[in-house]
C-alpha cells in the first residue's frame, strides 16, 4: 500500500514542466505588458508634441492697403525709408475712428514689428511699386495669432489677458472685413531665429545642423572606416591592440558633454578655431561619432565570411587587393548602416555643441562651415527657455522637424541593411 502512494518520477516531472511553463507564459505577459506600456508612452509623447505643434504651421496675417508714397523713399538708399509708417497709415485709415494717442498705439500692436521688414525686402526687389498701392498680407502680432487659435480667451477678465477688449474689438472687425486669417506658415521654414515669435524660424538652425552633420560625415566615416579595417585585417594581436579595442569600447559610453569640454579646451583655447560655427561643431561630433562607427564596422568585417578572403588571396590577390576588391564592398552595407545611425545621435545632440558657443542667439542663416550658427537641438533648448506663449508652439513644432529627420535617417539605415545585406 504504501509503495501505490508513493509519488512517482513521473508525477515528479509533471508537476516540474506545469512550474515552468506556468512560469513562462507569466514571463511572456510580463514581457507584452513592457512593450505595450512603452508603446503607450511613446504614443502619448508623439501626441502631445503634435497637439502642441501642429498649430505653428499656420500664421494669422493681415491684409493691408499700403500705399508707397514716394516721398518716404530715397532711391539712393531705400533701407532708410520709413517702413513702419507705411503699416501705421494702412492701419489708419482701416480704422478712422480711432483718434487718441494711446488708441493709435494700441490699434498698431495687431501688426508684427517684423511688417516693416516684409516691405523692405518687396521694395528692395521691385522698385516700380513706389508710388502705387498694393494689397499685401502682413504677420499679425502673436498675441493676435494666439487669439485666433483660441489660447486667449476672451470669456476671462480683461486684466488677465494681454489683449484687452478695444483690441479684441477690432481683431472682431478685420475678421468680418475678411482682413484677418490663418494661412501656412512659410516664416517658420525661411527665416531665422528672432525675438519675435510670428517672425521666427528654424532656417538657420537647419543649415547649421546640416553643415556640422556634413563636417562630421567627411571626418568620422573615412577614419573610422580606416580604423576598422587596420584593426581588423592588419593590427597584431597584443597588449596594445587590446588597450585600443577597450578605449574603443569606453569611448562609445562617455557621457557626450565630455567631448564638448574636450573641444572648448582643444579646438578653442588650443588653436583657436572660430566659435559657435559649424566647423568646431563638427569636429567635436566627429570624437563622439567616431566609437559608434568603428564599432559597426568592425561588426560588419567580421561578418564577412572566412573563405571571401581565402579565395581572394588563392587567386594571387594581395592582401590590401581582397580588402579593397572584396571584403570591403561585402562589408559596406553594414558600415553605412552604422554611419547613418552615428549621424542620427549626431542630430540631436545638444550638450557638445552648448560647450562650443553654438547656444548663441544667431538671425543670420550660415552660409559656410566658418560662420556662427547653431543646430536644431540647441534651437528647440533656447525656444523652450523662452516665456512667450507663441514660442512653445514653435518649439513642438521643431522638435517634429527634428524628429522627422531621425526616423527618415533611421528608416534609410533600415533600408539599406535590408536591401544591400547578405546572409551567408
């Protein structure tokens, strides 16, 4: 009787397989549970910026009758001319009415200080409209843009909003006389930074970002890819080899200010390299991009296949003729790959670029790798330090710009491993 009791091994190892696959399907659950909790908080993230952002792509502007009377110009020097009291007129005789001193001064607040630039540039271009009228659509004051996009209230106090009901008032007005929409923001894609609102950009802060990325790119994809194949293919196995491979290694987790205070200190203090341009940018990301290449490439000559080599040299190739010819091109795939992945971190880096200088408040768009600039990342940080309303929309505006690049980036890199890769 008691031997018919006793617990089997069977039973033994029935009860041991229920454990664990019990103990598996928990594990899967808690896996899904993780990355559906991250695709959650991804989502939220992706709408917010959205729901923040979307509403920089449109600009409320101003339809203006501005009269170019002749005796405000000097045709020998036409940037002297008073630009601003064309826009001061215009808004007069819209409103006759409005006769007081402060009144004026109120009513000319709908209208961007940045009005006035608009007809410098039209003059400037065309000279022949001296002397007629034209209808011209100008940016309106960002406290008015705020207003027609409903982050201004009109149902609260007068003293708790910036717009007070005069304001309001004629804003109502220009709305029925069909004076005053919404239309695309073209500002936002073709001007520089400004203090104003409704009149930046992020132009600037793009051609500085494709400059510095174009820098890094000409340095840390030739010296890296040279770095991997000297110590892949040529380097003896020794003590200083493997220092190398582990400094490597080390490199690629160094926190990315570090690399900023290495070029203040070096391409700044040193050799006096011009600051906050393009240049030094590029060469401190080339230090911080330069691990992740050598790494990518490595990974990819390794994979190479033992008998490409063998068969190359067994044709009478040379050693640098079966790297070049054969190893290289097979090898290629994997380290653009990894050069494209580089210059994806290179993007949005900020903390390198604020140690050089590239923080700085720049309105001109660079023009070449020596003049100030700062980058689309260093943008978004000054935009969001910014008190204006109107600037936290151009701020999730950009960072969808700067997004837009990295996943495009990303999605190349993907396409090309898929494309050009080889399984062997």
């Amino acid at each position: 009787m008691q031997a018919e009791k006793r617990e089997t091994t069977m039973d033994r190892v029935s009860k041991g397989l229920a454990r664990r696959y019990r103990r598996e399907r928990w594990f899967r659950l808690f896996g899904l549970s993780a990355i559906v909790t991250s695709v959650c908080f991804i989502a939220l993230l992706f709408v917010s910026i959205g729901a923040n952002g979307w509403s920089a792509f449109q600009q409320t502007e101003v339809l203006l009758d501005i009269h170019f009377d002749k005796e405000q110009f000097d045709v020998d020097n036409l940037s002297t001319a008073n630009y601003g009291a064309l826009v001061k007129n215009s808004m007069q005789a819209l409103f006759p009415d409005v006769t007081g001193r402060s009144d004026k001064r109120e009513l000319n607040k709908l209208v961007s200080s940045g009005a006035s630039y608009v007809l410098q540039k039209m003059v400037i271009k065309d000279t022949g409209i001296i002397g007629s009228t034209k209808k011209i659509w100008l940016p309106a004051d960002d406290e008015v843009d705020m207003f027609l996009k409903g982050y201004i209230s009109r149902d609260v106090a007068e003293s708790a909003r910036r717009l007070n009901d005069k304001q309001i008032g004629w804003i109502d007005q220009l709305v029925a006389e069909g004076r005053l929409e919404k239309k695309f923001n073209t500002i936002f894609f073709t001007a520089g930074d400004s203090r104003e609102p409704e009149l930046a950009g992020i132009r600037g802060a793009v051609a500085g970002s494709l400059f510095t990325l174009a820098v890094t790119l000409l340095l840390s994809f030739p010296i890296g890819v040279a770095t991997a194949v000297y110590l892949e293919e040529f380097a003896p196995r020794n003590r200083w080899t493997d220092l190398v491979e582990v400094n490597i290694n080390n490199l690629a987790a160094v926190p990315s200010i570090v690399f900023g205070l290495l070029g203040l200190a070096v391409f700044l203090n040193v050799f006096g390299m011009p600051r906050s341009a393009p240049l030094v940018g590029g060469l401190v990301l080339t230090l911080m991009t330069l691990p992740t290449i050598i790494i990518a490439s490595r990974a990819s000559l390794k994979s190479v296949p033992p008998s490409i080599r063998e068969a190359a040299l067994g044709v009478g190739a040379s050693k640098m003729q079966a790297i070049t010819h054969h190893i290289l091109p097979l090898a290629m795939p994997g380290m653009m790959t990894g050069t494209i992945i580089g210059m994806a971190q290179a993007l949005g880096e900020t903390a390198p670029l604020l140690m050089i200088g590239m923080v700085a408040f720049i309105v001109d768009v660079p023009h070449g790798v020596t003049d100030p600039a700062t980058v689309l990342p260093v943008q978004i940080y000054l935009w969001a330090d910014s008190p204006e309303r109107a600037f936290v929309e151009r701020t999730s505006a950009a960072i969808m710009v700067l997004l837009g690049f990295l996943i495009s980036m990303n999605a190349i890199a993907v396409f090309l491993r898929r494309k050009f890769e080889r399984r062997w």
